[in-house]
C-alpha cells in the first residue's frame, strides 16, 4: 500500500510540475508583451509574431514534458526522506538551464527566428520559482502532517550495536524525516536505545508476520555479518 501511494503521489508531482512549467513559459510571454518596454524601433517587431505562432506554444509544452521527464531520470521524485530540499531545488535549477538549451533547439527545428531573449529569463525565472516554491510548500505540509503523527513511515531495526545506535540518533536529530522506530532486534538488549526490544536475530520471521512495517533497517556491526543472508532472506520473504 505505502508503494502504491509513493506511486501516485509522485505521478501527481509529475503533472503539477508539468503544468507549472507550462504557465511559467505562458506568463513569461504575457509579461514580456505586455508589461516589458520596448527599445527598438517599430515596438515588437518579429518578436511577437513568434510568441502568437502556434508553434511557440508546441515548443513550451514540449519542453515543459522533457523537463519533468529529465527531473524524473535526476532522481527528483524520489520516494527517500533522506535527499534535502537544498539538493533537490539545486538539482531542478540546473536542469531548467540546460531546459533552455533544449527550447532554443526545438525553436531551430520549428524554424522559428527573432525570439525574445526576455522571454527566455523570464521563462527560467518563473518556471524555477514556482517549481521550487511548490517544494517547499509540499515540504512544509509534510512536516505539518509528521507533527500530528501523520504519513510517518515505521521502521524495525535490525541491530544493537555503534550502527543501530548512530541511525537512532540521527532520526531524533532530525525528526521531519517522518521515520518512527517501532522496535529492534538484538542479539543482548541495549539499555538507553529508546526503542522495543523485540528479541534475538531469530524473531525477525514473527516481527515482520505480526508488525505493520514499511521498512526494515539492518544496521548489524562487522563481527554480526553472518546474519546478513539470514536476514535478506527473511526480509525477501515478506
């Protein structure tokens, strides 16, 4: 189930950035002809005959699809709590400069000349903004939620040892991941861990039977390395 939402959440990010793409390239346009003086003589010019052309707005939308398709192979819509938001706003900042690279070659190809370099940083400006904008709007839901015990993801950890102990750490640091640890296995139970003890290696068969779980986290130390294939093994099964 939790697969099948991260499914169709992501294609929700696809269109949503789609279409925010799109009414960027169209705003930028919209401003360029109507708000943005003039300095050549004769007003517009060629100029706006390209922007009233209609392959003007094939080459947008055209663009605005391979952008999200180029955020999808970047790993943008990618299901992990662990990527920041500063690396994913990075990410889709380049990627739409190199976008303007491929509008301006699919205006070469439509054979569409004289276009307007404002409406080019007017379309790299308001496309970013917006797709970053909606990041951190969809970030700042998502902590929302987090907070009221909402869209959080639970975890069982397999490991008592320095690993297991870091990983704990780091989800109390930073607790907008949205990760909640419903218990551990351990060879020895650990006092200070914070978390269930569920019992030795050999009860991950029955926590996994009888736990809802979305992820398990092995975090085993190097003399434990001999549960690895027992574990995966379980963890394949389930």
């Amino acid at each position: 189930m939790l697969e099948k939402n991260q499914r169709f959440k992501s294609l929700l990010y696809v269109l949503a950035d789609a279409a925010l793409l799109f009414i960027g390239f169209l705003l930028a346009n919209y401003i360029r002809f109507n708000y943005v003086r003039y300095f050549e003589p004769g007003g517009a010019g060629p100029a706006l005959a390209v922007a009233r052309d209609p392959r003007n707005i094939i080459a947008g939308l055209a663009t605005s699809l391979v952008l999200v398709l180029i955020y999808w192979v970047a790993g943008i819509y990618s299901t992990t709590r662990l990527r920041g938001l500063a690396e994913r706003c990075t990410k889709i900042a380049v990627i739409n400069a190199a976008g303007l690279l491929i509008f301006i070659g699919a205006l070469y190809l439509l054979h569409l000349d004289d276009y307007s370099r404002i409406v080019l940083a007017l379309f790299y400006i308001l496309s970013t903004a917006a797709v970053v904008f909606e990041r951190m709007v969809l970030r700042w839901v998502d902590r929302a939620r987090r907070r009221k015990g909402l869209g959080l993801r639970h975890i069982l950890l397999v490991g008592g040892g320095k690993s297991a102990a870091l990983y704990l750490r780091a989800l109390e640091h930073n607790p907008y991941y949205g990760f909640v640890v419903d218990g551990y296995l351990a060879s020895v139970e650990e006092p200070g861990f914070g978390v269930p003890y569920l019992g030795g290696y050999d009860k991950l068969d029955e926590a996994l039977g009888s736990t809802a779980l979305d992820e398990v986290v092995v975090a085993l130390e190097a003399d434990e390395v001999d549960q690895l294939p027992h574990t995966f093994a379980i963890c394949d099964k389930h």
